[in-house]
C-alpha cells in the first residue's frame, strides 16, 4: 500500500513580553495628533507583525516605575492582583511603523482636551517628552496574524481605497 504524507506546519505562539523603551521623539502631526516614537536596543527582537498591529502600552502610575509589572507567564493574573494605587495601566494602540534598524517603533496618539481631560494614554502622550520612559507589550519575534496581533486580514480581490478631500 503506498500513501502520501503531507507535511503539517505547526507555527510556534509567539510570547508576548514587556519591552522597556524610551521616547526619541514627539512630532505633532495636528492639535490634537501626535506621534511618539518610541527605541530601546531591545526593540531589535520586537516581533514585528505588519500592517495593523496591537500592542499593549505599559503606563505606570505617578511616582512607579516598570518594575511594577509582573514577568512571566502568570503576569496577567499578577497583574490583576495588584492594588490600584501600584497597577500600571495598560492600553492597546496600533504600531504606526518599525524599524529594526535603529530600533524604533512609531505609535499615533489621539489626544483628548490635553493633559487630565482624557485617558490615561492620551494623558501621558500629551506630555511625554525625550528620555521619558514606558513599556510596550508585544510578540517576541517576527510574524504574521492574530498570534502577532494582526487581525485586519482584507480579502485578496479587495482593492485600495483612496478619499479625496474636498
């Protein structure tokens, strides 16, 4: 009996992990958009995963730092247990671009009346400069979709779409 054998491609889930990062820059691209771009060395290994990524911003509470967020596994769990006063707080944004070399990676902010009338996020964005620092929460190695945080997937006969402003 002769059979053929197909081969079964079984892709590893990336780990998400913090990576501690500082801004480089803050560009104002309206009066209420800005993009920080964020480096770190340790972007290097950052799993960039295409077009429309999430990834998580670590933002610690005032006066804490980024040893307040759990490593490991379990840190979601550890995470949740924290007290209020000492949890950092976490918000999801899309990777605006990336760049491996020289280990960059660009986020969009909207912002919400200015410092102390929107969220967290949008509260620190408003603010940041040069040298603060924060965390991203990402995949730990280049890939492509949902594990990647990749979930806009148009179909292959879907065509651009342009606006012209008027």
């Amino acid at each position: 009996m002769t059979g053929t054998r197909t081969a079964q491609v079984i892709e590893q889930k990336p780990v998400y992990r913090m990576f501690p990062v500082e801004v480089a820059r803050v560009q104002r691209l309206g009066p209420s958009f800005v993009r920080i771009s964020f480096s770190a060395q340790c972007l290097r290994t950052f799993g960039a995963g295409g077009h429309d990524q999430r990834i998580k911003l670590v933002l610690p509470q005032p006066g804490r730092n980024l040893a307040d967020f759990p490593e490991g596994p379990d840190w979601y769990q550890r995470w949740l247990g924290l007290p209020d006063e000492i949890r950092p707080n976490l918000r999801t944004y899309t990777v605006r671009a990336y760049r491996c070399e020289p280990a960059e990676l660009d986020v969009d902010f909207v912002l919400h009346g200015g410092p102390g009338h929107g969220g967290p996020a949008s509260n620190w964005a408003a603010t940041a400069q040069p040298g603060d620092e924060i965390g991203l929460l990402g995949p730990d190695r280049p890939g492509t979709g949902r594990m990647w945080g990749c979930e806009w997937a148009p179909p292959a006969t879907a065509s651009p779409v342009i606006r012209t402003w008027a």
